[in-house]
C-alpha cells in the first residue's frame, strides 16, 4: 500500500486538517521537476511549505497533549465528587452490606441463575434507588469519556507516526527526484527544535490507567503494597517472555490497562520517567563460564548481577544471583538478592567486607527475622566466593525504561514492558578502559541513547521486550484477556530471551562461539498485519450513524470519493507496504501448495466469522435482557457479575479490577457495534482491492493470518549462524538418561558373559588333542572380548557427550548389535562346520 493511500486510510478524521499533507507535497514535487529544473526558488518555497507543516503539527500535538491531561485531570474529579454523593459511604457498606448484593458460592452457571430474596427489592427506598440509578447513569458517562481517551490516545500516537513517516518520505523523494540533499540539514535544522516524534507517552498513559482504574472500581481500587512482594529476598516466577515492534507499544500499553493499572509504588507523587528506568551489571569470566551455563541452560547455572532503580545517585544497589534449575529436580528457577550500599560494593567484590554485622543488626532492629538475616547471610557468602574463586569480574550492562501493569498486593497476573533496551560493554578485556578498577563504568547514567559511547561498546535493542509472569493454581487456566493479547499481532514470542545473553553474543563476538537461537530472527522484520482477533482500541459511536466518527477509518462517503481517487505510480513508495505485508515467496519458504494456501485463507475466514456470529449471539441475549420486565433489569443491576482471575464470572460485593465492570461492558458493546461493523466493512474492502490488486501477495498474506489462534508465525529452517559460530540449542539430560546408557552398558557384559561362559565350557571339556574344539573355544572367547571392549568404549563415548550436552546420535547404535550378531554367526557356523568335517572323515 503506498503510503499516500495508508495515511488516509488510517487517519482519525476529525483530526484530518492537522496530518501532514503528504499528496499535496508530493504533487509540487512531481509537477515541478517534470517541467524543468528544481530551481534554487522552487527549493526555499519547498522548505517554507515543509516547515510549515511541521510548525502545523508540532502545534496541533503540543495543544491536544494538554488537552488529553485536563481532560484526565476533570475525569478523576468527575469520579472522586460521585463516590463523595455515593448513597452509602465505603464504612458503612463494610459495617451493613445490603441484602441485595450478598455473594454466593458455587459453580459459573449457578451465579448466572442468582436470584435474590424476595424482598430484597424492598430494602431500598424509591429516592435511593433514584440515587443509585442517577450515579450508575453518570458513571456510564464517564466509562465513555474514558473510552475516548483511551482512543485520543491510541490515534494521536498513531498520529505522531503517520507524520513522521510521511516527512522522512517526502525528504527522500524530495532529494532522489532533485538531486540536493535536503533531508541531513532538515532534520537537523528544523525536526530537532519540534522534536514532536521524541514525545514520551508513559506520563500519560499512567494517569489514563490511575483514571481508568477509578472508572472501573467505582472510585475504590484494590489497595495493597505495591512492591507486590518486592520485599522478598527470595520469589520464583514463571515467565513468558516476547518482543513488541516500536509500531505497537503504545497500542499494546493501552490494551492492558484495559485489565491491569499501571504500577505505580508511591501514588502521591507525580510521575518522573527516571523512576522507570532500569540497570544491571552482569558479572562473568574470560572464560564467559556463566555465559554458556545460561545459554545451554545446564543444572545449577547461575547468573551474577547488581542491579538499580531509577538514575546512578540511587545510594542501594541489589546483588541478585538467578540459579536455573531442571525440571526433573523437582525445583523451580530461583532468583534471590541482599542490598548493599552503593559505597561498599568495590570492597564486597573484592572480599575485603562481608555483611554479617551489617545484617545482624536488622535483628535487633526488628526489621527481619533470624532466619531471613541467615539465609542474606548465606547467600553473600557464595557470591562472594563465587566472584573470588571463579574470576568474575563486570562484563555487560544492561538499560531499559520498565512500565508494570499488576493489581497492589496480587501477584497472579504481573505483565512488563520494558523499552529502549540498551547494551553496554563494562569489561576492560581488550585494553581499553571503560570501568577499570570500579565495579561499573561512570562515563553513562540513564542518559539513553547514550550517544557518547562507542558504537562497538553498545547495542541499542530495536524491539520492546514483554514478559508476562502468571501464579495460577494447579490445573488453572490464565485469564482469557491474556491468552488473547499474547496470540495477536501485537507480540512476538522469544521463549527463554535473555538480555544477558543477547548482549554478550552481540558484543563479544570474539568470545563466543555458541549463539542463541533468536540471533538470526534479528534481521527479520516482527511487524505482522493485524489478525482481526483482537480488538486493542475502539471509540465509542455516537447515537445517530451518519454523525459517528470512526477511528482510526473514515465515514462511508467519503471511503467511496476515496477509492475513486487512484494515488500516482511512485517508484520508491513499495517500502511501507513491506513493513507490513508478508514475503511473497511465503509459499516457497513453508512448502505449501497453492491448494493448500487457499485451505488456510478459508480456515481464517471461517475463524472471523464464526467469531461474528458469536457476537451477534451475545446480543441477542443482551437485547432480550434489556427487553424483559423492570424488576429483571433491576436484579440484573443490583447484581453484577465480575470475573475471577481465570476468567469465570462471580457474584461479589467488590468489583474485580482484572476485568471490567459488566455495566461498563454492556454499554461498551451497545455503542461500539455500529463503530465495529463500519470498520469491518471497510477492512473487507480494502482486502478485496488488495487481492485483485495483486493475487499473489494477497496468498501470501492470508497464508500469514491462517492460523485460528491469531497466531501467524512462520516456521523456517534456513537460518543460518554468523560465520564461525553455532546456534545454541538447549537440550535436557536428566539423571534417567545417564541411567540408560548404564543399563545398556550392563546388558551387554551379560551378554558377554555367557559368550565368555560358552567359551569356557568348551575350553575346559575338550580334550587337549582336539584342536577342532580349540578353535572353537577361542573363537568365542575373540567374541566375548570384542563384546566387552565395544561396550565399554560406547560407555564411555555417551558419557562423555552426555556430560558436554550433545546428546544427538546417542540413541540409535546401529553399528554393534549388527557386529556381535554377525561375529556370533562365524562363531556357530565355524563349530558346525568343524565338526561336520570331523564326521565325514
């Protein structure tokens, strides 16, 4: 899709005005340079009209920045003045909780039938539930003004996008059809003093997410301690980790905090983007023994860092030893860590401070128990002689800007994001200084990009990396809005990613010759065409239709006078449309057929529709709920449901902030439709245009989308490694492996201990002048050595490729069975035949 036609198509058309007038400039630049010359004239008149749309933009996305925070600003009022005229305050509901609203236990289906006691109508007076009905109406409101934040948001960033994309295009059109070189000095000149692309979204997406949780909760969010276990010195975590395209960070923020707040540890202050900020100085040898542990993941390998929060003054710095553990030990993966101030780190290093007294004393200060202070104790010591005796000196840094969605105090759903991802050299290996005798190089704070660094000492990560930590119980299934969000588009899962890992292969290249699996996925572009099976932002359509604004699609008039309009050939516009669309050998890479191709567009279709239908069921039902008789849609009311954290509906006084409201959800549904169905038609059309357009291209991109889980990687085998390297692939040998190899060892020296006690038979009952008897005799006794030579060789040999972890071709032994039962065959055949000739004669 040239981007002339994407602009348009993904615009927010109330905002149409402010976006860059991409066909306007570039019709100046095609209609002058095929008349004649680019004059010096033409190229100031061309910068007066780039400049101005710059000033245009910047001006536009400064006022609707502030706008956006007002508007969250008069929101949280709005909520905190409605909780205030509440009819019941908080105390008294916890003292007398009404009748209405009591729980019950029980399965899912027995919560949808929940009736309550007749009377309980009664228990409410008619100004109350005039009150009642009055605060939900107004909150309703809200829920819809927060909706649209969320899509102001979600579209302005989009906007910021779409803008900046569409200057870098007309500056490299502007300078390959003119032949002078704009783009350097506009971007350094003008871009740089209305920096409108470098703006930081997590300031406001985290008052959006503190106001939505106040819409969502009804003005009482979950209280709890926001370190959420932060406090341990020991926790074990089970992580999925995956990489986020920069296209889709914003978007993927705002789809969580649809579920989960933003985390924030001290709710009275106001958001610093330095408290996100993230480093850890990972320890190894010149060896890189932890390095190779962690990547092949061996039992009991350990990492060793120290890590801070928020910039370099912050006085604790943590010692954190993560030790892997197999599955067969029954264990699971431990992380643990002490603090130590920032000043004592040099002389812990080097062994010449231990932490005993200093951690005593959180003894007698009441501040842990005996039992916490040994097991610090304990862990210091072994990273200590572990650092000592094993070399281990700073090696890599790593630097990321982390945003955590988690409920205070729950730590069964924790999702984080962490973004601008650097990697950062701190070894002096090569004889070049960067920390010398410091434990951390003091040349770099939190300053990203950390332009003052040698590009060999850093790497600058391009992807977001999201980890998603779940604490389910057994036999638990996660939420279903988490299952959705990590088979969309919007992630690509990277099991067992590490930035320690990825850091060392790409920095130390000299030094490694293992890499991990993911390397060679760096060159390969993640951003995948959205699968329709999840829907991230929706804005709220007003009543009448024909005055509904879509977002980010146009009204169905103007999408008619916008196909007629046909966009000019341009030759260097293919690009955009190979961010997004799959590789046209797509085909030739899976080994599929043309049939089968079309197999896999029509699974998707029927996938997206059967979800349709679904929908349309779910208002069916919804619809006949609101037509039923007014005590129904009372008792609906005074009971609504709310989801657990597996996703099952529950009656219950609170609200769950791990899902929305029910009210909130209903009207969401009601007045969404129209906004859905008009963006799926236009999605459909423009999926026609591009499969007439071109059919080979639009295969492949339905071979990308056919999967019915959303899920739409493509398998490959043709990655290869750098040159002189090998990808590391973990493989597990458990205790019972080693057992085998020992079991077959032992069945073949019984073996050969009946071939040796055939042998010996023979050898004792044959006179000394039978010379045939002899043969024989040694003839076995050949076959029982050569038995136990080879099996005590192959012993060996597994053992020894079982210890280094290269457990492939060990299974299959193809070569001795076929040996011993051949040499076992001259042996019989060689008696037989003695012996008839000893008869004959």
């Amino acid at each position: 899709m040239k981007f002339g036609r994407k602009i348009r198509t993904s615009l927010y058309n109330e905002w149409r005005p402010y976006y860059i007038d991409y066909n306007k400039l570039k019709r100046i630049l095609k209609d002058r340079t095929t008349e004649g010359l680019w004059t010096d004239e033409d190229e100031e008149e061309f910068k007066v009209l780039l400049e101005k749309e710059l000033d245009k933009i910047h001006d536009f996305q400064k006022a609707k920045t502030s706008e956006l925070s007002r508007r969250i600003k008069d929101a949280e009022k709005d909520v905190k003045r409605l909780v205030e005229q509440g009819p019941e305050s908080e105390e008294e509901e916890e003292q007398q909780p009404s009748p209405r609203l009591e729980p019950t236990a029980g399965t899912e289906e027995q919560a949808e039938e929940y009736i309550p006691d007749e009377g309980s109508e009664d228990d409410l007076t008619e100004d109350e539930e005039e009150t009642y009905d009055e605060l939900e109406t107004r909150f309703h409101a809200l829920e819809e003004e927060v909706a649209n934040l969320v899509a102001d948001v979600h579209d302005l960033a989009l906007y910021t996008k779409l803008n900046i994309t569409g200057f870098m295009k007309i500056l490299k059109k502007h300078d390959k059809q003119t032949g002078r070189q704009l783009k350097p000095t506009f971007v350094q000149q003008y871009l740089e003093k209305r920096p409108f692309y470098k703006y930081n979204w997590d300031a406001l997406i985290v008052k959006l997410s503190r106001l939505y949780n106040l819409v969502r909760t009804r003005g009482n969010p979950v209280q709890g301690d926001p370190s959420a276990g932060g406090s341990q010195s020991a926790f074990v975590r089970q992580t999925t980790k995956y990489w986020v395209h920069p296209d889709n960070l914003v978007p993927l923020k705002l789809a969580i905090l649809r579920h989960l707040p933003v985390l924030v540890f001290n709710a009275e202050k106001e958001y610093d983007p330095r408290d996100s900020a993230i480093t850890s100085i990972y320890f190894d040898n010149e060896n890189m023994e932890l390095y190779l542990g962690r990547l092949e993941k061996t039992e009991g390998a350990e990492a060793i860092r120290l890590r801070w929060y928020g910039d370099v003054d912050n006085n604790t710095i943590f010692v954190e030893r993560k030790t892997h553990r197999e599955d067969w030990t029954g264990e699971k993966s431990v992380k643990a860590r002490f603090p130590l101030k920032e000043h004592l780190v040099n002389a812990f290093l080097r062994g010449e401070y231990t932490v005993d007294e200093e951690f005593q004393q959180l003894v007698k200060k009441g501040k842990k128990t005996q039992q916490e202070v040994d097991s610090m104790i304990q862990l210091a010591n072994e990273v200590q002689y572990a650092i000592l005796t094993r070399g281990l000196q700073p090696v890599m840094r790593s630097f990321y800007n982390r945003t955590a969605f988690q409920l205070p105090g729950d730590a069964r759903v924790r999702i984080s994001l962490d973004t601008e991802l650097a990697l950062v050299r701190e070894d002096n290996w090569d004889g070049k200084i960067r920390s010398g005798d410091n434990w951390r190089r003091t040349d770099i704070g939190i300053d990203w990009p950390f332009e003052q660094v040698p590009s060999d000492d850093k790497e600058l990560f391009k992807y977001g990396v999201l980890e998603v930590k779940l604490q389910t119980q057994f036999g638990q299934q996660p939420p279903k809005w988490v299952t959705d969000l990590v088979q969309s588009h919007l992630v690509e899962a990277v099991p067992k990613f590490s930035k320690f890992i990825h850091g060392c292969a790409t920095l130390l290249p000299h030094r490694v010759d293992l890499v991990p699996f993911w390397l060679p996925q760096m060159d390969t572009d993640i951003l995948k065409p959205d699968t329709g099976y999840l829907h991230v932002i929706e804005r709220p359509a007003p009543a009448p239709p024909s005055a509904a604004s879509k977002s980010p699609t146009t009204t169905d008039d103007e999408a008619v006078e916008q196909t007629a309009y046909v966009e000019p050939v341009s030759e260097d516009e293919e690009e955009e449309e190979m961010m997004t669309a799959p590789a046209k050998d797509e085909d030739k890479r899976t080994g599929l057929s043309s049939e089968e191709v079309k197999a896999a567009i029509a699974i998707r279709e029927k996938a997206l529709q059967e979800r349709r239908e679904e929908e349309a069921k779910e208002k069916e039902r919804e619809d006949a709920i609101r037509a039923g008789p007014s005590a129904d849609r009372s008792r609906e009311r005074s009971v609504r449901p709310v989801r657990d954290v597996d996703g099952h509906e529950a009656k219950s006084l609170s609200i769950d902030p791990l899902a929305p409201s029910t009210a909130f959800d209903e009207t969401m549904r009601n007045r969404l439709r129209g906004a859905r169905d008009a963006r799926d038609r236009e999605l459909a059309r423009d999926e026609r245009e591009a499969e007439q357009a071109e059919e080979e291209e639009g295969a492949a991109a339905g071979l990308a989308e056919d999967l019915p889980t959303g899920d739409d990687r493509i398998l490959t085998r043709d990655w290869r490694a750098p040159p002189g390297k090998k990808i590391a692939i973990p493989v597990r040998i458990e205790p019972k492996v080693y057992f085998a190899a020992e079991r077959t060892f032992l069945r073949w020296m019984n073996m050969s201990v009946f071939i040796g006690t055939i042998a010996t038979t023979l050898l004792n009952f044959v006179s000394p002048d039978d010379d045939r008897g002899l043969i024989v005799a040694a003839f076995f006794t050949f076959t029982a050595l050569l038995a136990i030579a080879y099996s005590v060789g192959i012993f060996v040999y597994r053992s020894h490729k079982l210890r280094e972890r290269h457990a492939e071709g060990l299974y299959y032994d193809k070569y001795g069975p076929t040996i011993l039962c051949f040499v076992l065959f001259l042996g019989l055949a060689t008696n037989i035949g003695l012996r008839w000739s000893e008869m004959t004669v």
